[in-house]
C-alpha cells in the first residue's frame, strides 16, 4: 500500500500538465492537418488580469491589469515587458524542445507554425545576427505572408506563478504560470473564424524565471497540446 501511495505521488508530482485543459467551442481544427501549409501566433494580453488561483482553480487575489502589476513590481518588470511578450510568441514557432511538447514536433504531418510578421520584420531589420541565427536554428523560418491561417491567443487570466515556489515545490509544475483565455483559429485571406477553443487552467512548468514560466505554459501546454483537439 506504502509502495502504490508513493508511485502514484510520484505520477502526480511529475505531471506538468494535469491542470491543462483545452475544449473546443466551435468549429473545427481539421484545416490543420493540411501539410504543407503555415500558421503563425499572435498573443493578445491587452484585456489579461493578473490573478492568484488557489489549488481548486478559483481567483484568491485579482492583482489587476498586467500594467498595473508590473508597476507594482518596479521599473525592470515595466522595461522588460514587451521582451517577455516577443519571447514568449517566438517559442510558439520552435520545431522541437527536449523533454516538451510543441505544436510543430506534435503535429510536424500538418500545419506548422513559422513565427509571426512582427517577428519576422524585426529580424530581417536586426543587426544582432547571432540572435537571429538561434532563431532561424530552432524555429519554423517561413516567411509568414506565405501562412494560411493565424492563430490568436486571448489571455483572459494570467497567475505568473512564482519562482520561489518553483525552486522549493515538490514537482515540476509548481510554481508554474496558469492562463485562462481563448484561441481562435482564422483563415488569414478571409478573416473567417474557423474555430475556438477555451483554455481553461493551462498550467506550465515552474521557472525562477517569469518569462520561462510563461513560455512554457504558452508553448508546452497550450499550443503543445492543441493538436490533441484537431480531428
């Protein structure tokens, strides 16, 4: 008994993803088996609360807007803001990432994601050729006007986890960052909704670093497992 309590402990303390949840609403994923075609991310924090869930998923602490929390947390979390957000939409593009899911490595038969226009046009403009070179190393480098379709992320929620809970927790997703939103998946040349899915308690793998917390929520368990949805 002593030896099935502590292998099921184990199970549960290495489950990075047993909070995440992904249901589609409307519509259908399957444009998405189509290879040969791309896709690219964009993420939308604009309307996001900042929260604190406690263990049953309920909001303990609304922290307001991601403006207003970065600015309670000082004047580097403000000037480092618009790095996290481009980081975190980059991984999205990634081919592959040990020990993770990603959206490409899962559905590497259909459609993959390159990275975003913005994206793009900041690297072909940039003079940081290492950075854009580890870019182009481990990311879908398509040119994204050749993309069919885009898929946006509205982040309704975000609890940004905690680095000291990630350092001290038990399992590997403590501390993790935590998003409530929505994905829309749209045909680019006709603007159509094609479908939606709620994300609901998508929780990531902890970080001390917050915007590796939020990386690995975005790309591990959201669009890592979105291809679990496509039928």
């Amino acid at each position: 008994m002593k030896k099935s309590f502590l292998f099921i402990a184990f199970l549960l303390m290495m489950s990075g993803n047993a909070m995440a949840d992904l249901r589609l609403e409307s519509g259908s994923l399957k444009a998405l088996k189509n290879a040969g075609e791309y896709a690219y991310v964009e993420i939308d924090w604009s309307k996001a609360k900042v929260v604190e869930f406690d263990r049953h998923g309920k909001v303990e602490k609304d922290l307001g807007t991601i403006d207003a929390y970065n600015k309670s947390q000082g004047s580097d979390w403000v000037k480092d803001w618009p790095e996290v957000k481009r980081f975190v939409v980059n991984c999205t593009a990634w081919e592959k990432r040990p020990g993770r899911a990603t959206f490409n490595k899962e559905n590497k038969k259909g459609v993959l994601i390159t990275v975003n226009p913005q994206i793009w046009k900041a690297y072909q403009n940039s003079k940081d050729e290492d950075e854009r070179e580890d870019l182009q190393d481990h990311c879908i480098w398509v040119n994204p006007s050749k993309a069919k379709y885009k898929m946006v992320l509205t982040v309704n929620e975000v609890d940004m986890g905690s680095g000291t809970a990630s350092a001290f927790g038990m399992g590997v997703s403590s501390g993790g960052a935590i998003i409530n939103g929505k994905i829309r998946l749209i045909e680019i040349a006709t603007g159509k909704q094609l479908a939606s899915v709620i994300v609901d308690q998508c929780k990531g793998f902890g970080n001390y670093s917050q915007r590796t917390r939020l990386m690995d929520v975005v790309t591990g368990e959201i669009f890592g497992d979105l291809p679990d949805l496509i039928k």
